[in-house]
C-alpha cells in the first residue's frame, strides 16, 4: 500500500504538471481563422492537376485538421464566412466580412486573425481592410497558388506562416499583411503579378519581411495611413458605392465609359497605359463625364508598379481629375469606393489618393 507521503509526492507531481500545461496553453496567442473559399480550399481530381480544379471546396474545420503543427504555435479556431471563389467577390462580401474582422479584433481573447482567401482578388480585399479596420493586432490574409490536393501545394505552409505571423507580437501595428511563398506583404502594396507560379504575389516597392520557420524577419514598415490611423471605420459603412475600371489601350474607345456612367458608377477608374495617358479623343469624353458629377481617376495598368503623376500628361488640375499615385486599378477602385463612401470633393480625394 502506497505511504501517504508518496502519495502527496504523487498528487504534487500531477498538479505541477497540469498548471504546467495550463501556463503553456495561456501562453500562447488566440488565432481566428476566417475562412472565404478560393484555391486554398480547393480541389483537383489528381494530384497532377494544380491549375485545374475547384476553389471553394474544403471546410474550414478541415483545414485546419490538415495541419495539426498550428497548435504549436497557437491556439486556432476557425469560422466559415463564406465559400466563393474570390473572382465573384462582390462589395457586400467586403463589407461583411470588414465587420466581422473588426468585431473580432475588439475581443479581448483574440490575439490575431487570418483571412484564407482566393488569389484572384486578395490584394482588394487586404487593402479593403487595412483602410477600414481599426486595430493594431495582426490581420493577415493567406492564399494558396495550388489546391491542396496537388503535388507541391503552396496552401499548407502558407497557412501555418499566417496564423504564426498573425500570433507574432512583432506583427503588430504593421497595417493587414499577406503571407504567401515565405514573404510578408503590405496589403496595400502587394499585387498578383503571375497567376500559374506560387511566387504569384509581389509588392513593386518590395516585401516588408521574411517568415521563415515560424520566425519574422522585418525590413521595412509602411509609410501610408492605415489600421488604427485611418480616417475611414467600417462601423460607419454599409455599403460602397459604385465604382468601375476602364481599361485604355490602343483604338480605345468611350463605350466602356458611357456604358459605366449610364449604369450609376460614382467614379471611373481610367485604366492607362505608362503614365495613366489618356488617347486624345477621350479627353472631351471624360471632361463631359466629369461635368456630370462622376469622379475621374487616372491609374497606370503597368504591371511592374505604375505611377501617376499629377498634371504630368494631362492637365488635371484644369480637368478637375484625380490621379491614383502608385495604386494600380483595382486597388483604386477599392480606395475609392471607401473615401466616395465619406465625401464627394475631389480635392479631398486626392488627398486620400495620396495618403493611403
């Protein structure tokens, strides 16, 4: 029969133990995966195919089974905000997904948040919410080049960096970032820049860092107004205005423009070739435009990082035109959307354009 005195060794043995293990688990940070489809939840019929399947197919809870490592780096759960490819992204999508972040973010137990996402529109989305949110814990949005059912998917790894990142302290007030091929990105910089390579993503001004291992390797900050110090709240958003991108190359003519303006856009995003050059039998086409109330911004479609300069190729400040500084088209439409949904003036607007 066991002496009391062994017995009290035992029970003390067992209770350091578990207050041990109560301390690690405290320890480590609470992560929110939300999840809304794409490729990363995607499926092929064989392992060979990894440009030919369907997105949106595999359920958060499944993901996150899928690597089970996550739990050694934080304590993971997850919801299902939707299940689209992000292509059919629409401005309602946006707006309820803004909410739910910054619903998140406020809650004391929640250290982080991950977004997994589609690749086709994750560079709005991110920059979506690092204009509207308000907070300084990380948001990180993942993608996935590869579903995971192919040979050398990106998708597993992609995601065990996010949810690292997004429980990194150091991660904090550094605006929402995209994890993908071992980088950290600005959402606001960050553009798809091939789509059948898993080093997709790229920011013309470069990364802000490397995740290796688990382990964050910083190099630069953003200098833009984002997070906590923007002006815009998605608590103050319920909807977006209507905002459309023409694309201008050459024999370029107004119907895009005409039809865009007819159908209610707020403002037209002039797509551009260089400098965001507007041919000269649109001009007369965009001042008219203009005359009627509908917001005119100049955006270059280069791949590599266009800029658009100010009164350089055309007389803006005649035309009462807006140019879109270093954001590409999409990721105009997207800050303009958000600043129509505050003021109409397009002085202010360009100051936003080159604020954020």
């Amino acid at each position: 029969m066991m002496k009391k005195s062994a017995m009290r060794w035992l029970l003390a043995i067992a209770s350091a133990i578990i207050v041990s293990s109560t301390a690690i688990a405290q320890s480590k940070p609470n992560v929110v995966i939300l999840a809304t489809g794409g490729t990363i939840a995607g499926a092929g019929a064989d392992v060979t195919n990894s440009a030919t399947y369907q997105a949106a197919k595999v359920p958060v809870d499944k993901l996150i089974a899928g690597i089970p490592q996550l739990n050694n780096v934080a304590a993971v759960r997850g919801e299902q905000v939707f299940q689209i490819a992000s292509e059919s992204f629409r401005n309602d999508n946006l707006v309820t997904l803004g909410k739910r972040v910054a619903a998140l973010a406020k809650q004391d137990d929640v250290d982080g948040i991950v977004i997994t996402h589609g690749t086709d529109t994750t560079e709005e989305t991110a920059y979506f919410l690092n204009l509207v949110v308000h907070t300084e814990k990380p948001i990180v949005v993942v993608a996935s080049m590869r579903p995971g059912t192919a040979m050398s998917a990106d998708g597993t790894l992609n995601l065990y960096s996010a949810v690292s990142v997004a429980g990194s302290k150091d991660a904090r007030g550094r605006g929402v970032l995209v994890v993908m091929n071992d980088e950290i990105d600005s959402g606001r910089d960050v553009t798809k820049a091939v789509n059948i390579k898993v080093e997709a993503f790229k920011s013309p001004w470069g990364p802000l860092g490397l995740v290796v291992e688990g382990k964050n390797y910083w190099f630069r900050k953003l200098d833009k107004r984002h997070t906590m110090n923007s002006e815009f709240d998605i608590e103050k958003i319920s909807a977006l205005p209507l905002v459309e991108i023409a694309y201008a190359g050459g024999n370029v003519s107004d119907t895009a423009y005409r039809a865009f303006a007819n159908a209610g856009a707020k403002a037209i995003i002039h797509a551009g070739p260089g400098n965001g050059s507007v041919a000269g039998p649109l001009v007369p086409v965009l001042q008219e435009l203009r005359g009627k109330g509908i917001q005119i911004i100049r955006s270059s479609h280069v791949n590599a990082g266009g800029f658009v300069l100010r009164n350089a190729e055309q007389p803006d400040d005649k035309y009462d035109w807006i140019v879109a500084h270093d954001l590409n088209p999409q990721k105009a439409r997207i800050l303009a959307s958000v600043a129509l949904s505050s003021t109409q003036d397009s002085r202010e607007l360009q100051r936003i354009f080159m604020e954020y």
